[in-house]
C-alpha cells in the first residue's frame, strides 16, 4: 500500500526550507507530488475500511522524523518504519512529515533552527488540513510518533496551535502520541508547562521512549543547558 509524505524541504537545497511537497510513495519508491486537495483525498481514499456511510475507518500514524535525517534518510526510515508495522499486523495508513535536517552530525544548532520553523508549518501544511477533513461519525484514529528532535518540532507545534483560528475551528484532537528518544527536556512536557498543557489538551495518551545511556541525547543536555535533562534520556 502507497504511503504519504510532506516535505519542507527546497529541491535545489536538503538544508533550506521549500514550498510544502506532498507526496505520495508507492511500494517501489516511486514518488508522486500532488496538490494539497489531491494528496488530503488519496489520503483519505487509501483507508482499506469503510463505515456505512462511506467514510474511513482505521488508523493513521503520522511520523515526523529527528535530527541529523537526510531526504533519502526520511525515505528509507519511512519504508523501515512500515515493514515493521506490517510485520506486527498493522495496517493503517502512514503519513509522514519530512522537515529540512541537514543529515549531519555537525549540525545541531541549524537543525534545530529549521525545526522551530517547521513547526510552525507543521500546522499550516498538515494540522489544518487534517482538521479541515473532521466530519461527523469520523471513524480515522490518528496516532502522532515523533524521534529525537522531531519531538521538538511536535511540541513546538502544538503550543502554538491553539492561537491558529484556521486550526481551532474544528474540535479536534489525536489519539496516540508517541515520543521516541525525544530531544525536549522532561521539565517542558509537565502540566505547568505549555508543551505538557497543549499535550493534555489535543492528546488521549502520550508515552515517551527512553534511554538512559542515548550519547547523542547526552550532547543534547549539554548544547541546550535546559534545567532538567532530555525527555528521551529520563525513565
């Protein structure tokens, strides 16, 4: 089954942000940009399972990938990300969300520039739309999985989604969201904090991965001098 992606990054430039791509993948690699209204409805029209009313029913995990990922990176982890799934039965749809990463290591602080940015994007070229498709007796649960720094574009996001009068004119929210060796600091997803405020509010259920010897969160700590350590290094 084809998957989808949206894509911030310039053509001409991995490092640069672009106009948003979206993009669909079919099982070979192939790629297909279409236009917003195109891609939302292919979106939509590869749900297997339908209500009696004609709508999707299923699960849509959408993926928004961490630091230091190259395009041909995001490609190959999102075809890895699939087969895994496959393997253990699920069958949702996959989308995903491919932000600017310079995919080096070198790269830390203009990675997380181009995450802050994405963010805000995040909800202009995805969020909304996703929103926009809510209609009664919506059968689609959304899941939200984010790695390393893609946690940051995900927190980031949803502390400013609530001002977007575009985003807000619908109730909406996602079911799962998952943080895998998440660069944010544990501090900033507490109740009191916007990252744990906006979450308590859009998520059913948030879980975070960790580990407690992750190097590369380690160098995180350190680069970012937050009062309390990385999400995705606490147990």
């Amino acid at each position: 089954m084809a998957a989808f992606m949206i894509s911030l990054r310039a053509k001409t430039n991995e490092g640069k942000m672009g106009p948003a791509r979206y993009l669909r993948i079919e099982d070979d690699g192939a790629q297909t940009t279409l236009s917003p209204t195109a891609w939302r409805k292919a979106v939509l029209d590869s749900f297997g399972d339908k209500t009696p009313q004609g709508l999707p029913r299923g699960d849509l995990l959408f993926f928004v990938h961490g630091f230091n990922t190259s395009f041909k990176d995001a490609l190959k982890g999102d075809a890895d990300n699939r087969a895994k799934l496959a393997a253990h039965g699920w069958t949702g749809v996959y989308v995903s969300y491919d932000w600017p990463s310079l995919g080096e290591t070198l790269g830390y602080y203009a990675d997380r520039s181009n995450a802050r940015a994405s963010a805000n994007a995040l909800i202009d070229s995805a969020l909304t739309m996703f929103v926009g498709a809510i209609v009664p007796d919506c059968q689609v649960r959304v899941s939200l999985m984010a790695h390393s720094m893609g946690a940051f574009v995900v927190r980031q996001a949803f502390s400013w989604a609530y001002q977007d009068v575009k985003t807000n004119a619908k109730a909406w929210s996602i079911s799962q969201l998952l943080l895998v060796a998440g660069d944010v600091s544990q501090g900033s997803l507490s109740a009191d904090q916007d990252g744990g405020r906006w979450f308590n509010k859009y998520v059913g259920r948030t879980t975070l991965y960790s580990n407690r010897f992750d190097s590369v969160l380690k160098i995180s700590d350190l680069k970012n001098g937050e009062p309390t350590p990385r999400a995705g290094r606490c147990e």
